[in-house]
C-alpha cells in the first residue's frame, strides 16, 4: 500500500542552513576551549558572547521581542551540535531558552516584551524549580510567596541551578497556598539585583563544568504582583508544559554528546592496530560500534519526532519521555563503550572521551530522571 506522502525525514534548505551554521559554531568556536573549560571550570563567557551575537542564546524567542522565533525542531537541530561541541557550554547557552519558556507560555504581552527584549539584549535567565528537598517531585518544593498587598513575600532556596550565578533574572516556582499542594503552586518573574536575592558559590560537579550550577537563595523578596506568570495556582501546570518543550531540547543535547562519543570511536578505530589490522575489524569491537550508530540514530528520530509534535501544535508527553529517557542513556552507554573501544587511552583526560563520559551523565539525571520518564510513559500509557 502506497503511503500518503506526508512524512518526509529530509531537512528543508532552511533548517539545513540552520544546522550547518550551529555546525560550524561549534566546530569552530566549542569544541577547540571545550577542554580548557573543562579543567578550569571558568564559565565560557567568550564563547556566550559569540553565541549570543548569532541568536543562539534566543533561538526560542519570537522575532518580535528580539530572538530568532525558531521551531522547536529548529532548535533541537541546534542544540545537537553544540552538544557535539561540548555539553556543558551548550547548556550554559541555552539555559535562556529554558527559563524564557514560562514566559512564553503563561506571561503577558508586555512581559514577554520585555523580558525577551532582555535576553535580546545580552542578559541571562534561570530556571529555579529544584530545591534540596524536591527535584524529580516538583510539587514538594517548600518556596513560598505571600500576597502582601501589591506585591508578592518570597522565601526560599532553589538547587542545581544552571546558570545560577550569571542571571540577571529568574523564573521561579513557589507556593502561594501551599495547602492546595498542585493548586496552590504560582510562577514568578524575579529579577537578579532586587533585595533578598542571593547566590551561593557553584557547586563542584562530575562533568558539564563549563556550565554553572549553584544555589539561588531569596530571603523576604518582595516580588511586585505584576512579575506574576499567569494566573495564581497555575504554576505546576506551567511547569509541566515547559517540560514538555524542554525535554526534547535536553535529548538533542544527549544525541549530539553520544554522536560525538561514536565519531571519537570510529576515529580511533581506525586508526588503531592490534595484530596485524585495524581496531574495527575485530568483531568484537565492530559489532561494538555498529550497535552505538543504531542507538544514536534511533535517539535522534525519537527526538525530532518529540519536538515536531510540539511544532505540530500535538500533545507530545509520552513523545517527550520517550526521547528523554532513551537519549540519556544512550548518552551514557554510547560515551561508556566509547571508553571501552579506546582502552587505556579513554582512561586518561588528554583524549576527549574521558570528559564525554562524565559528561553525560548528567543526562539521565537532569530534565527529569530516566526513571522518572518511565513513570510518565507508564501513566500516558495506561491513561489511554
């Protein structure tokens, strides 16, 4: 039977364009300091700063308030290859993107104006949801913010928070009757100099160093009720939506981390020689590779396919777990075996494979565990 002709798996020449631009940003620009960031643990501001004269740092922002408005398909072809590059400066570059999303989904007109118009402007954003005592269970977060008249009292501390330390502003999760648990949660905009807004130093990490992550402390801020997100008590349900529009984002940047892990491997497996031949003609690492290519060509569809629901104005939960979960461990496996083919040398720090395995496994944590992603298939699934 003759198909209908609407699935078409091939890029148009924009979103080629698209891509071969970020390609040769991160060929160019990432991965040759990805290195010297990792040792020293300096945020990238050099590499930031290009980033953002190319848009990239606002790719999800509309044209209209200053960003490139592009798809989220788009963007997961962007953020591949920077990931490819180096995940850790690709997470410090689209951090914006991630705590621009509750604006975009919930803030007014004049917010998205304005806070776009920032992001435009060369500033950076955060995302603070997680706390000390509530990662994967985002309801379990004890942040509080009380009407007091015309402003908002916030109070609380948020952890592991990716770009912590440079936001000039925050999108921030709190209760405002924290006795209606999932209803009684409320998103704000906060901005970084207001009184009572506190950083700690970043923390000391396994891998991704180039991108900061520390805590983010408010301590009696008043917040003035126009930084509101929508409506009160419909914070976790921005949450939600946003996690549905991040994960594929996350996975892409699994993808382009286990792709660069098997271009390493081939590389060296070419090269290599052990009795008498090339490294991949032993079956056993062969076979080794070969499975590595298949992994992360399937992660790949699974997250365009997530991303195009999306843009395709389709409900993409399970779509979004899906690619989430198998594109982090992957990641992980991929970057594992990676290791393996190189012996001794994927041991040692000076070949890139070492920093690419402690780098991805931030993957299956972040965004929503792996296990956490299976709960939520489980639930879409058994929902139907």
């Amino acid at each position: 039977m003759k198909g209908n002709g609407n699935i078409n798996f091939a890029l148009s020449e924009e979103q080629k364009m698209i891509q071969q631009l970020a390609r040769e940003f991160s060929r160019n620009e990432v991965a040759p300091v990805a290195s010297h960031y990792d040792k020293t643990h300096e945020y990238p501001w050099p590499v930031v700063r290009k980033a953002q004269e190319l848009g990239l740092t606002t790719m999800t922002v509309p044209e209209e308030y200053g960003g490139l408005g592009l798809s989220l398909f788009e963007e997961v072809l962007v953020g591949e290859e920077i990931s490819w590059g180096c995940s850790g400066i690709s997470t410090a570059i689209a951090v914006n993107g991630l705590a621009y999303l509750p604006v975009d989904i919930a803030g007014t007109e004049e917010q998205k104006k304005e806070y776009g118009g920032r992001l435009a402007d060369g500033q950076m954003a955060s995302y603070c949801a997680t706390e000390p005592e509530a990662g994967s269970d985002v309801a379990g977060i004890k942040t509080t913010a009380q009407k007091a008249g015309d402003h908002y009292i916030l109070n609380g501390s948020k952890t592991f928070i990716t770009g912590g330390t440079v936001a000039n502003f925050y999108t921030v999760f709190a209760y405002t009757d924290p006795s209606q648990r999932y209803n009684g949660m409320s998103c704000f905009i906060v901005n970084r100099d207001w009184e009572g807004v506190s950083t700690g130093k970043p923390f000391e990490k396994m891998g991704q160093h180039a991108s900061d992550t520390a805590e983010v402390i408010f301590q009696d801020v008043k917040v003035p009720a126009d930084h509101l997100l929508g409506q009160e008590g419909r914070g976790f349900l921005i949450a939600m939506k946003v996690f549905d529009r991040s994960r594929p984002g996350t996975a892409a940047g699994a993808v382009g981390l286990a792709q660069r892990a098997l271009d390493e491997a081939v590389r060296y497996a070419k090269e290599r020689t052990t009795w008498g031949k090339p490294l991949w003609q032993h079956q056993a690492v062969g076979h080794m590779i070969a499975d590595m290519a298949i992994e992360v060509e399937a992660a790949r569809l699974l997250v365009w396919k997530s991303a195009w629901a999306v843009d395709a104005g389709q409900t993409n939960t399970a779509q979004a777990a899906y690619a989430k979960a198998f594109a982090a461990d992957t990641a992980m496996k991929v970057a594992t075996n990676a290791v393996q083919v190189f012996g001794g040398y994927g041991y040692m720090s000076e070949y890139p494979v070492e920093k690419l395995m402690r780098d991805a496994k931030i993957y299956q944590i972040y965004e929503g565990t792996s296990q956490i992603q299976r709960n939520i298939v489980v639930r879409e699934l058994f929902r139907k």
